[in-house]
C-alpha cells in the first residue's frame, strides 16, 4: 500500500511523511465546503467534479493542507501526488497498522449496515468501539473509517459494500481485518458482478483475507455456501458458529406485536432469556444472532448484550415499523434485491389477520437478470391473498397486469393522495433509487 507523493519544491517527499502531517493534524475533508479548520483537503476526482479545482478554496476555508494530483497547482500548502484517491487509501491502511486496533469487517449482500449497528451496540457495552458512518462503505468510505480511528479506540467495525467483482479483497486489504462476517449471499448487483457465481467469490474475498492474516470469522452454519468457502479457504479451525456460548436459541412467536423476539437458554442454566428487539422481521434473526455471537466471544456478560439489542432501534427505512395516522407501515425500502425482497414478502404474509397492502418498488443493477428477477417475484406475490397489491417501476410493468401499476413513486403518490388507504399494515419495499419516501408521504 505504499506509494510516492511529491511535493513542490526540490524535495520529494513519500506517504510515510504525509502520514507525519496527517498525525498532527488528524481530520480528512473531501468535500471543500465541509470544512473543518485543520484538516487535510484530499482533492478526490468523480464522474462530474474534480477536487482540484477546489484545492485553494478548501485552503482558503481553513485546511492546514491540500493533496492534489493536478501538476498545475503550485501552492506550498498544496501536495502533489500521482493519484489522491490512491495516497488517501494507503494513508488509511499505514494508520490502520500503526494504531494497531483490532478491525472486525462486515460484508455480504443483506443485512449488513444491521449487523454493524447491532455488534456497536453489544460490544459498546465493553469497549470502545467505532464503527462504520451511514453507508461509508465503498472505497472512499473504508478508508475514511479507517483515518477515523484514534488510539483509544479498542475495536473498529468495518462495513465493506461491493458492486464488482475483487472489491472486498481490495477494502480487506486495506482494513486488514482480525475478524470478519458474512452475513449471506445473495443476487445483488448482478449486472457489476456478472453472475451469482462473481457475487460468491466477491464475498468470498473477505475469508481468504482473513485466512492469510490467521484471523477468525463468524458465521451461519446453517449456510451451505459460507460452509463452503470456510472449507476452501481453510478456516474450519478459526470459524465460530452463530450460537457460540448458547445452548439454544430461538424465535419466540408468543408476543403479540409485529417485532422480533427471541427466547435464548444458556449453557447449564435453566433460565431463559428473552430479547425483546425493535426490528421487524424474521429475516433480522441471523443480523441479531451475529451480534450476540460476537459479543459473547469477546467477553461480554449475555445481560449487557441483551440491553444493546434492546436498545437499538432501526433507521433510515430498514426495517421499521412506521405508525402513521392512517396506518401501520413496515418501511423497508432503503434497498432491495431478489433475496431480500423474498424474505420480506414471506415474512409479511407470516403476520396474523390484517387488512394488508403490499407496494413493491423494482429493484434495480440486475442488468440482464432483471427479467427473469422480478417475474419471479410478482409469481411469489400473487401467491398470496394481499388485500391490495401495487408495483412500482418498469421492471414489473410486464407482470403487474390485473394490479395497480405505476411507473414511478410521484405518480403513485397522486394517486394514493386521492384514493388514500386506512387503517392498513403496508409493507414498503424497493430499491432506494426508486424514491419510495414519496409514496411514504401518503401512507
């Protein structure tokens, strides 16, 4: 991870020595009107914005420096290198071995900004933990997390997100992670990764990172495919079964209300422990039975990890329970793919007598799959008497017929504020792009 930054005078200057900056003034700003005083300017590139241009006003706006990678920009306060986004990565992966602390990285297709929060929560009630922002989880995201990291900090838990294929091994070699997760596998982004098979070995990444490094994970031994790839890349030995430290656990279905509860029974002990959570969905057992694996393989009492679970409650449209004054909405609708969308169906339909109304969004980066994807999932609807159904977006105009089917949220939206539906459980579901918040306004 180590690369030349030159600087402009006679001297040429390595990472090494941009890392000596970055340790005396600790705060990395990408975006120049964001500016906190004393921060380091990383001039980062996109599609439709060049960070150069904003060297200057970023210096201006009170950062001690700025790493550039245009040759024109002759500034003393300004750092030359051949590619920002490359220096910014290796700076993050020095500081991660330098600091020394223990990184847990978390991947897989659903559930993974849920099992990041749930394991902060319980193993907060220990250490002192920093885990990954909102959804900083992509190649500027990691490193970022990583430059966040101080030296009282006992473990970082790392989110790592990926739409192509060799991107988790390239994070994984960057957090260089002791523990890692994978939540599952599933048909996500299937237009980056090419197929199911790219999306497995993508994942996949992660334990082979971790086997070079003689880390351990953490897994679903109920999952064939996680079993497979701990075999292939020879960690049995260092692979911990969801359930580790408990004689049993299970769903307890004898609460009334639409949130997961679990009941759980300790080695020689004859008392249960019930967990009350604030997720919806039975889908979300496997999110909370990693944090509690985690927790009590790194020493945390079952009873403070029962209040971290207890505490959490659910944001950003994952699976929330909504009460609205005309009704009861699950909103679920930060993402969608055909896995999740499947377990969210199913789980909808599990739930006792109501007045039900589904309103799917199409889910979107499945390239050439798209077809097949959301066919399958309009059949899976239709198997089941909802009380009303309504799809949204061209990826299920071809199988909406004899439904309500709207091109976009906005003319959902009209629609829904003139036929306004009452005193319904609504499930919420889609891809973040297709704006379901929209829809949400008139629930």
């Amino acid at each position: 991870m180590m690369n030349e930054v030159f600087l402009f005078t006679t001297m040429t200057t390595t990472i090494e020595e941009i890392y000596q900056l970055y340790s005396k003034n600790p705060l990395i700003t990408t975006d120049s009107r964001n500016v906190q005083k004393g921060s380091i300017f990383f001039a980062l590139k996109g599609d439709s914005f060049d960070g150069n241009k904003f060297a200057q006003e970023a210096i201006n706006q009170g950062c001690i420096a700025a790493v550039v990678d245009d040759p024109c920009i002759k500034d003393k306060q300004c750092y030359y290198v051949q590619n920002v986004l490359a220096t910014l990565q290796s700076l993050s992966n020095i500081h991660r071995i330098v600091l020394g602390v223990r990184v847990l990285a978390i991947t897989g297709t659903n559930g993974k900004t849920t099992t990041k929060e749930l394991i902060n929560a319980v193993l907060s009630k220990k250490y002192k933990v920093y885990a990954t922002k909102g959804n900083l989880n992509n190649h500027i995201g990691v490193p970022l997390t990583l430059l966040s990291l101080t030296k009282d900090i006992d473990i970082a838990v790392v989110e790592m997100g990926a739409n192509h294929p060799g991107e988790i091994g390239f994070l994984s070699s960057i957090a260089e992670p002791d523990y890692g997760i994978i939540t599952n596998i599933g048909k996500a982004h299937l237009e980056g990764f090419g197929s199911f098979n790219g999306v497995i070995q993508t994942k996949g990444e992660l334990y082979q990172n971790i086997a070079e490094k003689n880390g351990c994970v953490f897994y679903n031994p109920e999952n064939p495919i996680l079993e497979e790839l701990i075999k292939k890349n020879r960690l049995t030995e260092q692979a911990i079964p969801y359930g580790y430290g408990l004689d049993s656990i299970s769903i307890d279905r004898s609460g009334k209300n639409p949130f997961l509860r679990l009941d759980i029974k300790l080695p020689n002990k004859e008392a249960h422990i019930t967990v009350q959570t604030s997720l919806v969905g039975d889908y979300n057992f496997e999110n909370v039975l990693a944090a509690i694996t985690v927790g009590l393989y790194m020493g945390v009492p079952i009873e403070s990890i029962k209040l971290a679970i207890e505490g959490y409650t659910p944001s950003n449209s994952r699976s929330q329970l909504v009460r609205t004054k005309s009704n009861e909405v699950i909103l679920d609708a930060y993402n969608a793919n055909p896995s999740s969308m499947e377990v969210a169906i199913k789980n909808f339909a599990s739930i006792g007598n109501r007045y039900k109304v589904i309103i799917v969004g199409e889910m979107l980066e499945l390239g050439e799959y798209s077809d097949v994807e959301h066919k399958r999932i309009a059949d899976l609807i239709k198997t089941f008497d909802f009380n009303q159904t309504i799809f949204i977006g061209k990826g299920f105009e071809n199988d909406s017929k004899g439904f309500l089917f709207f091109n976009s949220s906005e003319s959902c939206a009209k629609y829904l504020a003139e036929n306004p539906i009452k005193d319904a459980l609504i499930l919420l579901k889609g891809s973040r792009g297709v704006k379901l918040e929209k829809v949400m306004e008139r629930l």
